[in-house]
C-alpha cells in the first residue's frame, strides 16, 4: 500500500518533508469574563500537507490535475449528468441512466447501435476511462490515453486504439475533441457483440492529460470509483489512520533539474494540501 493515494492512484510525498496534519476546529472555546472557559467544539478535521518531490513535467500535469479535480466523471447513478452538472450533447438509440447492477451503484446501459456524446472538448493530450460489460458478461476496466493502446484491467497497452466503446479516429485523435460511446452489434468493431447484448458502462472518466502509465494498475486494483464524488477524493494509505474524503488544493511550485543517466531532466515540484470534507 502506497504512503498516500487519492481515489486509489498513488499521491508521490516527498520523505525529507513528510506529510503534515494541521487540525482545524469546528466551534469555538473562549472564555467568561470568570475565567471559565466555554467550548462549542463539536468537530476536529484535518488538513494534510506535503511535496510531491522532482516530476517530470508531464506527471507534474497530471498529479496537478488530479488534485485541484480536472475533467469530468459521469457517475450514471441517476442521470446522464457529470459530476460538474455536464449533460450530453448528443444520445441516438436506446440509453437507460441509473440501472441498478453497475460496478458502483447504478450504471448506463446502451441498446445495440445506441450512442452517447459528451461535450469535452479535448485538445490533443487525454485520458478517458471507463468499467465496462455486456449484459451476462464481467466488468472490464479500460484506459485510453492519448498516443497509447487501451490498457484493460491494469494491463498497460493491452487493446489496440479501435477496441471499446470509446470511437477514436487514431490512437491520438477523438473525433471532434469530444467523448462519444458507442454499442456496436456484431463484429463491426470495437467491443465484439456477437449476441447483440446490452452495454454497461459505469464510471466513466474524462481528463484533460495523458494519465501517467503508473496510474493503470493501481487504479484497477483499488476497485473504488474515481471521486467521493469528484472533485472530492477518497484518500488513504499508510500515512493516514483511516481513509478519509478530502479536497486537494495545489500550492506553491519549483523547477528542479537532475540527471537520469546521461541526460538531464527539467522537471518541477510542488506543494500541495488536503483538506477534509
């Protein structure tokens, strides 16, 4: 288990710095002009403080991401709404919001040749995830990362560009910059639906980085949704007693330089705070 990790992805905590807990009070002790002192404490929460140590500067956008709630994540536990109130833009055939049987609570469940577009806008760098099965079937987790193949169930580049649910013109490329699902019957492509089953999808995430390879397997195997719910992270680990649900916050940032190898490396780090909910 991870020093700290947030909604199951390892957070990097710099050792020399340590992760600080600051406690915050809710109520307030003061005193009678007696002397006696008056409390209305009802509650103590924490803050947890630290630094992430050298990243490169592509991780140092994801782990920045991450902790200030970047993108999106579609829960369908009830609607087809995201956790920042995104609606789709588009939907064809025969979508079903908050059937109950998904890997987290309620699911979407798409008829054969129907179809979900979601408004994203993404540029030429992102990640999209997602649970998926077809009705009967077991639950797969996949990862689409811009410029990579699908990594299925913690696998690292395990599916080539055109499996899933998810359409893409190449493997870097989204049509249109958007998110669009689609449940093809047959052996049209993408998911094999030989039986012309039902697609479930549950958790659904879109991020605007390419989510760092050392995310996959973790993320897979923590089996907990992205988000409590997102931006909030469920953060545990060996650093904490108890897991607990917090907000991240990104602070103060450096350019640091070191040498891997021959080659120098221009990265940064950067200081970072979790507050409880």
């Amino acid at each position: 288990m991870p020093a700290l990790a947030l909604s199951g992805i390892p957070l990097p905590v710099l050792a020399d710095r340590g992760l600080t807990y600051t406690p915050t009070l809710l109520g307030e002790s003061r005193r009678a002009f007696s002397g006696w002192l008056r409390s209305s404490e009802r509650r103590e929460v924490y803050s947890y403080s630290g630094n992430t140590g050298p990243l490169t500067q592509e991780d140092a956008r994801a782990y920045r991401g991450l902790l200030k709630g970047e993108g999106d994540v579609w829960s369908f536990d009830s609607d087809l709404r995201s956790s920042a109130f995104r609606a789709p833009s588009a939907t064809s055939g025969t979508l079903e919001a908050g059937v109950s049987g998904g890997r987290y609570g309620g699911c979407l469940r798409m008829a054969v040749n129907a179809s979900l577009t979601l408004p994203t806008a993404l540029g030429t760098k992102w990640t999209v995830a997602y649970w998926w099965k077809l009705e009967g079937g077991s639950w797969r987790h996949y990862v689409h990362r811009a410029g990579h193949f699908i990594s299925d169930n913690g696998q690292l580049d395990a599916r080539t560009p055109g499996s899933g649910a998810l359409e893409v013109a190449t493997a870097s490329r989204l049509p249109g910059g958007v998110v669009q699902l689609r449940n093809l019957g047959g052996f049209s492509g993408g998911i094999s639906n030989p039986s012309n089953a039902a697609l479930l999808v549950d958790d659904l995430v879109v991020l605007p980085w390419v989510a760092p390879a050392s995310w996959v397997a973790p993320w897979y195997s923590a089996g907990q949704p992205f988000g409590a719910p997102y931006p909030y992270h469920v953060a545990s680990g060996e650093a904490l007693y108890e897991p607990r649900t917090v907000l991240g916050r990104v602070g103060q940032g450096r350019a640091v330089e070191w040498w891997e190898g021959t080659s120098q490396v221009l990265g940064q780090e950067f200081d970072f705070e979790l507050q409880e909910r």
